[in-house]
C-alpha cells in the first residue's frame, strides 16, 4: 500500500439471485445421476436459473441497483463499470454498455473482462488501479453470469455443477488503511482445453455441425481442473499473504471460488483456515462463475458479518486457466 495514494474502498454491495430453483432431485429427473452422488461429490444442494428472458445484464443490472442504493450514490456519477462474465448477452456490445444503459450512467466508461471464475476478482484489481491513479472516482463492479445457457443440460459430468446469477460492488477511493490492500493475478494458457466453450467464437462460428455436436455447451476435465484448484488457490492464497506480510492466521474470512466443497476444504486445509472463516455459498447456488465471490461478498456484508478492520482473503481459479487473490481491510 502506497501512503499517499487514496485506496479503492468497497463502499457498497449487491447481488441478484433469480427466483427458480432447480434441485438435486429435480436434476435426477434429467439425467443419470443421484442427489447423494451431487452432495457428496460436490456439496451442492441446490441452483437458481434464469427465467428464458433473462440474461446477464439484467442480473447484472439488477445486483448493480442495489450496490448504488447501498452506497447513496447517483448512477450519473460512476465513472466506470467493468463487468466480468463469460456469459455475455451479446459478443458485443459488451454487458457493461448494456448495464450502463439500463442503470442510465451516462457518464461511465465501460468494459467486459472474459477471465472466468476469477473475473470478480481481476475486474475488483482493475478498478482498483483507476481508483489508485485518481483517474477515477467511482467504479461499478460487477460479476454475472447466466451458465444454465451454456451448459449441456445432457452432460451429466457437467450440467450438475452451475447456475446463474450476479453480485456488484461500488467502489471508491479513500485515503486511510482501509479497502482492497492488495491483489494478485495469474493465467496459464497451456490449460486452454481443461475448461472451455468450443464453439460461437471466431475460431468456430455457429453452423449445423457446431450445433449437431453439442459445441455450444462447456466442456470440462473435471479431475484435472480439480487437481489445479487446489494447488493454484493454495499457492494464491500463500503468494499474496507473503507479499504483505502476513500469516493465514491473520485472515478474518477467507472467501473462495465457490466450485466444489471438497475444494474449498482441501485449500482451506491446506492454509490452515478453520472452516468457521471460510465462507461457502455453493449449496444454494452452484458455482455462478466470477459471481460466485461477488455475491459471496454481498451476503457476509448484508448479514452485518463483515466487521471494520476485518482482514478478507478472496481466492480463486477458472478457465485459461486463470487464477487470482485478492486482500480487503473492511
Ligand atoms: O469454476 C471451475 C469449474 N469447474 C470446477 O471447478 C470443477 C472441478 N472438478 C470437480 O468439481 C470434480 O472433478 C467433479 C465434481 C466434476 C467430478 O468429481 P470427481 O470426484 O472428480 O469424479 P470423477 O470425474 O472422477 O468421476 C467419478 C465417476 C465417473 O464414473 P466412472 O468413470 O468412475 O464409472 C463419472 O462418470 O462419477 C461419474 N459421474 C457421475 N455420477 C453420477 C460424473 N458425474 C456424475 C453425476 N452423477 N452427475
């Protein structure tokens, strides 16, 4: 932390969750699987999806709404929003423009980050660094993602792992010791083909064969992006702790990309976390993508969990593969 630049303080939140649920049971109905097969190899209970005419700027837009009322700011005054999703409602415009439009804030630059299950996180250390120049004074950031329309609800490897929504934040520059300290990023491109979406871009646009062979929905090497999890959110997590100093004893609420419980156990394991600061979403909602931390986030801080000076360590990994950490003083 530099003492005479202003920090970026998450001076709001929000998340918008849809209403429909879709069950461990109901899941059963669709493919060949078991709801103990799901809650014990994944700690999912339960996913929300989108009503067909919603997408992710709505969620987004939605997540973002209550962010503004929260910090008691105008949408006219932000000067930037940044969106991370891979669910984009378009290949462009980008979700941010629209967001923008929907939130009437004029003012705002705009852009999307495509960095997967970290993306809440890159976009928090993009908007950081805006707020840290004083380029900028207000930054909208927002996580959304509408996964049920990419995943292959025949897959039954993947189709039990995700839903959708969103989360968003406000953030602003303080001066103080306060707000994101610090913030870690990594990619790895090698992994290209542990965890992607083959078709719809330029490399292979929509035709009927594209479509014939189910290209349009994810795919995934499960076990190997399991094995990579847990070694890139232990090494995160210890890299950007030991940039600043500090112990995982330290960490007043470790918040991890919300996967799979066995995951997020092992890495908390293996930092020597207690499970009592580790916050875990992924029984109500599946893993919702760079969402996931977002409403994570949302939640600790409506619920009144979130103390001031409290240390948080946010933490996570996705395709690319991609990883990224990240520390906020509240
Ligand atoms: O945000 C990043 C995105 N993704 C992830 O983080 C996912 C990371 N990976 C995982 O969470 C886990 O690897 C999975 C949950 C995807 C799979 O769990 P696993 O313990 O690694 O299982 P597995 O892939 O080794 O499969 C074990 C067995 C296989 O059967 P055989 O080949 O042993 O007969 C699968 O076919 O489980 C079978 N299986 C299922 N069985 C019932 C896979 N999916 C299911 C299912 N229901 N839904």
């Amino acid at each position: 932390m530099h003492p005479q630049l202003p920090n970026a303080v998450i001076c709001a939140t929000g998340s918008y969750l849809p209403q429909k649920v879709l069950t461990n049971k109901d899941l059963e109905k669709m493919v060949d699987t078991t709801s103990e097969w799901i809650e014990t190899r994944t700690g999912i209970l339960e996913r929300r999806l989108a009503d067909d005419d919603m997408a992710s700027a709505e969620m987004g837009y939605r997540a973002s709404l209550k962010a503004i009322k929260g910090a008691g700011v105008k949408a006219e005054d932000i000067d930037l929003i940044i969106v991370a999703t891979v669910t984009p409602d378009y290949q462009f415009p980008s979700t941010s423009c629209l967001i923008q439009e929907k939130l009437g804030a004029k003012r705002a630059a705009c852009f999307d980050i495509g960095a997967a299950c970290p993306g809440f996180i890159y976009a928090l250390t993009c908007g950081a660094q805006f707020l840290k120049t004083q380029e900028y004074k207000l930054v909208l950031v927002v996580a959304t993602d509408t996964l049920s329309r990419i995943t292959d609800w025949q897959d039954r490897n993947t189709c039990v792992l995700f839903g959708d929504g969103a989360g968003a934040c406000i953030l602003k520059a303080e001066q103080g010791d306060h707000g994101i300290i610090s913030c870690l990023l990594g990619a790895d491109g090698s992994g290209e083909d542990l965890l992607k979406l083959p078709a719809g871009g330029s490399r292979l646009p929509a035709k009927e064969t594209t479509i014939k062979e189910r290209l349009h929905y994810l795919k995934m090497n499960g076990n190997e992006v399991f094995k990579f999890a847990v070694r890139i959110m232990e090494k995160a997590a210890r890299d950007i702790l030991k940039k600043n100093g500090m112990e995982s004893k330290d960490v007043d609420w470790f918040i991890p990309h919300q996967a799979n419980i066995r995951i997020i156990e092992s890495v908390a394991k293996r930092l020597n976390v207690p499970l009592e600061k580790v916050v875990v979403n992924v029984q109500k909602y599946g893993n919702v993508s760079g969402a996931s931390t977002a409403i994570a986030v949302d939640e600790m801080n409506r619920s009144g969990k979130f103390k001031k000076g409290n240390l948080i360590l946010l933490d996570a990994f996705g395709s690319g593969l991609t990883w990224a950490s990240c520390l906020i003083r509240w």
